[in-house]
C-alpha cells in the first residue's frame, strides 16, 4: 500500500496522489499553521509570510541534525552553505540545539531549523476542522472533476 506525501497542501494535490495510484495521502505541512497546532510564533510567522506571498522559500540542509532536512528561509535569507563538518546524527541536533534557542531569542532566522515542506506557500491558517473540512470540500470537487474528465 502507497501512501503519498511530502507537498500535499490541498485537496487537489489529495486528489492528485490518489488518481496516480496512492491508497491515501499524508499531509504535515498544512497543519503547522491551524490554531490548534503547537507551532512557535517565529515558524507561524515565516508560514504566515509564506502565505502570503504564495511561495515559501524552503532549502534542504544538513546542518541542524546532520540529516537532510527541509528548512524555510525568511525573506530575504540567504541560501545556508552545507558545513564542512558535520557531528553525527543526533549529536548534531544536541550541538546545535542551544544556538537555535538563542537564534529563536534574538530573531536570527539563519540559525533557526523552522523545517517545513516544498508546499508552505499553500498554508492555511485556520481552525484544524475548518482545514479538514476544506481539505474534503477540495477533494470532492477535485475528484468530480476527474471523474468528469474520464468519461
Ligand atoms: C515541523 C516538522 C518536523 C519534521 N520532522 C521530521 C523528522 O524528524 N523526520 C522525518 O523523517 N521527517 C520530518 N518531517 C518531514 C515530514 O515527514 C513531512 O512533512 C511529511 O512527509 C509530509 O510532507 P509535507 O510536510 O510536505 O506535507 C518534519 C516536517 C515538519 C514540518
């Protein structure tokens, strides 16, 4: 059984994965921003941002956990280099947990791991059953169409 996931913001890109095949469709990303999730207010910030300019920015690094990561830049941030050294995984996510506390304390988005996938310029800030039920109202009229299209 195939599950998609990584990009899926609506019930269109819902719609999509099924009609290629996927029994379901995985969505992380679009819940970041509901009321109900425990996202900080620099992430819900930068979500926000995102939204608003209907892309968000996003890089794959290793150098907050030594594993590949996607990370959303904040306007105008530039693209991190990928270090020369890197600890292990997790020692790397341990090593650099205290410099992104004080990064979040001063407002440095460079050094903040505010991870998000390729699809955050779709964000939503809504209730969490007011995304859900969108989410089904756009996959509804997503799959009418397909069918549509079909016959
Ligand atoms: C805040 C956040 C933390 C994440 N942490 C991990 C993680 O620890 N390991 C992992 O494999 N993926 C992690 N992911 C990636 C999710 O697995 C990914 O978001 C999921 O495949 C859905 O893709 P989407 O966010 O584009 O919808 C994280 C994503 C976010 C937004």
């Amino acid at each position: 059984m195939l599950i998609a996931a990584g990009g899926i913001m609506t019930g269109r890109g819902i719609a999509g994965a099924l009609a290629m095949g996927a029994a379901g469709a995985q969505l992380g990303t679009a819940f970041l921003s509901t009321a109900e999730a425990g996202t900080k207010p620099g992430h819900r910030r930068l979500l926000a941002e995102a939204a608003a300019a209907g892309e968000g920015r996003t890089v794959l690094t290793r150098a907050f956990t030594a594993r590949q990561a996607r990370k959303l830049l904040a306007a105008g941030e530039a693209m991190p280099a990928e270090p020369a050294m890197l600890a292990a995984f997790p020692a790397q996510h341990g090593l650099t947990k205290p410099i992104r506390a004080r990064a979040e304390a001063a407002g440095v988005p460079e050094a903040q791991a505010w991870w998000a996938g390729a699809g955050a310029g779709l964000s939503r800030s809504l209730p969490v059953a007011g995304l859900v039920e969108r989410l089904g109202q756009e996959l509804a009229v997503a799959l009418e169409g397909l069918t549509r299209s079909d016959r």
